[in-house]
C-alpha cells in the first residue's frame, strides 16, 4: 500500500474572510480520505498567530518560528492547500513563504496570486490580451473623487473579497459614502461601470500542461437582492446558481469557458479559478468581471457546484488539485535558477 499523503491544511488568517475560510478548510478535512491523506491542520488567527489544529497551545507569528510549532510541521509534509481568502493569504504573501521554504502548495503562485487580488491590474492586464472587462476608474489615497461612468456604479476596494467594503451607488452622495466605506479597507478604490446582465461565474482546473479545464457556467440568482452582495453570498437562501445557465444559448456557454481559461492562462494561474462574468443584456457580450484564485470551497461552494454538475465531485476535485500541486512542484524543481 502507498504511504500517504502528507497534507497541511492552512485556514483562518488576518482577512475580513477570516470565518469564510474556515468553513472552507472544515469541508476540505472532512472530504479528504484518511486512507491516501494524513492531515495536519494549522490555523491562522486574525492577529496573524499560528496554530496547530490539534489541541496544542503552541502558537508563533512570523518570522520566528520555533521547535515543535505549525511552522516547523509545515515543513514535514508533502504539500499544503492554503484555504486563504482575501489579503495575507490569497494574494501572494503565504505563496511567497511557501515557494522560499519549497513546499508543494495548491493554487496560483505568487505573481498570479498577487495579479488576481488587485482588480485594477488584473483588468489591466485583461484589456491588454483581447478579453472584454468593466470599464474602471481607479482612485488613490489623496485623489479627487470622479466618477466618469454615470450613474448606478460600483465602488469597491481594490484588493478584496466576498462583496466586503463593496456598495452600489445610485447618486454622488451615495458615491462619497461608498468610496468612504471603500477606504476603510484598501488604500485603492475601484469605480466601476454598471453592467447591466446576467452574472455567470465559470470554474477553471488545472495547470498549463495538460492545459486547463472550465466548469459549466452557472448563472448567479440573487433571489429579490439588488446585487451580489455578501449577504446574497451567504446567507442560506440568499441565490440560486442555475447550472447550465437557461436563459444562454450554447454558443455564449461555449464563450463564457474559453474566456475563462483564456483569463486563467492569462494572469498565469494553476490549479484553481473561480471566474465571474456578466454577459450584457444589450448585446450578449461576455464581459469579464473578476478572478478569484481561491474561492469559497466548501462542498457546497460555487465552484464546488460547478464542478459537480460538470461530472467532477467534490473529492475527486481535491485529489485533482493535491496531484497538480505536486506535479508543478516537481516540474518547477528542474529549473535552473
């Protein structure tokens, strides 16, 4: 019998997507078999300390680790899924500490990570290789407030997740409140174009060879929400995702897929991608709106929903990634630097 897989799963961390994270890496150990996996769980808190999972009182902040705590473990294994959401966790910082200590890890590696969390040079770099986005208007600390798109529009901090710091504004006054709101989480704001449409989010599996895989696309209902919000996101019975999407022809699923593995190869991902899409009432244009490198991933998930109902079940999804990770590690570790 093989030995097992040594695996560290990484939750929690310094992120307003703290709890999220946590219900992901819950699903994440419950589905992974005891009989391929040995599990070790190590948890980030939100004062950025660093535990073990299994009861022990142990705890370090980086850079100092010592002997016998969660860095030291982290070490041991033979690859780790970091189930970070959001800053400190999914947008390059962890990668970094785990590409210096040459641990296996699944997901997009630094540059991707970091790319994908800044929704204004991610788009950046999207309108420059062909694929359609929202028009944007990015303001910095100290710069005038302008709004050049009309009016709704969406303001949003640059770097982060799950709908947190987000607002629709509907007049100026509400645009000052919802760029005041926006700061309070990110030092680059995002106004951005109403489009109005469908939203589709599309998964994506895999690294670059064999080349990646796209989910069916699902079409997000936010059941009476005026958007997508958090509370649409999470609260039970806030949407429905329709799989495949019904009110699309074949034609625009078959688009929504090729654009997001194009995206995905695009800003240089592996592993995983939850990508999110509007196509535009007027015309049917597919307009990219964000990337996620590591959604929500519980069983029960978008992306987990997606692909289930591409044939591709929650477990079997895990040992998929567990398998890429490993197989990027090992590719990596031919070159010469």
């Amino acid at each position: 019998m093989a030995p097992r897989v040594r695996v560290a799963v990484l939750a929690g961390g310094r992120s307003s997507e703290h709890d999220i994270s946590l219900a992901s890496a819950r699903s994440v150990v419950a589905a992974l078999d005891p009989e391929r996996y040995d599990v070790a769980e190590i948890g980030v808190g939100r004062d950025g300390r660093w535990e073990l999972g299994t009861g022990e009182t142990t705890a370090e902040t980086l850079p100092v680790p010592y002997e016998g705590g969660p860095l030291e473990r982290l070490g041991s294994v033979d690859v780790v899924l970091p189930i970070l959401h959001g800053p400190f966790g999914e947008d390059g910082t962890v990668q970094g500490l785990l590409e210096l200590a040459g641990i296996p890890y699944v997901g997009a590696g630094v540059a991707a990570s970091a790319l994908a969390m800044d929704k204004d040079l991610f788009k950046k770099v999207m309108r420059d290789s062909g694929i359609p986005v929202a028009a944007h208007h990015a303001i910095r600390l100290g710069d005038a407030i302008e709004n050049p798109f009309g009016y709704p529009v969406f303001v949003k901090p640059a770097r982060l997740g799950s709908s947190v710091g987000i607002s629709k504004a509907h007049s100026e006054d509400e645009l000052v409140a919802a760029v005041e709101l926006a700061f309070r989480h990110d030092e680059k704001v995002l106004i951005e174009e109403f489009v109005e449409g469908t939203e589709v989010e599309v998964g994506v599996l895999g690294n670059r060879v064999p080349p990646p895989i796209a989910s069916l696309p699902g079409e997000i209902d936010t059941l009476g929400h005026e958007w997508y919000d958090y509370a649409s996101k999470y609260d039970d019975g806030g949407m429905d995702l329709l799989v495949p999407p019904p009110s699309l022809s074949q034609e625009t699923i078959e688009l929504l897929q090729r654009r997001a593995v194009e995206s995905f190869v695009a800003c240089e991902c592996e592993g995983l991608a939850r990508v999110d899409f509007f196509v535009r009432a007027s015309d049917g244009e597919v307009v990219l709106n964000e990337l996620n490198t590591m959604p929500g991933f519980t069983s029960t998930s978008v992306w987990a929903k997606l692909f289930a109902a591409s044939g591709i079940g929650y477990a079997e999804a895990l040992d998929r990634l567990i398998a890429l990770a490993l197989e990027r590690h090992e590719r990596r570790s031919k070159l010469i630097f």
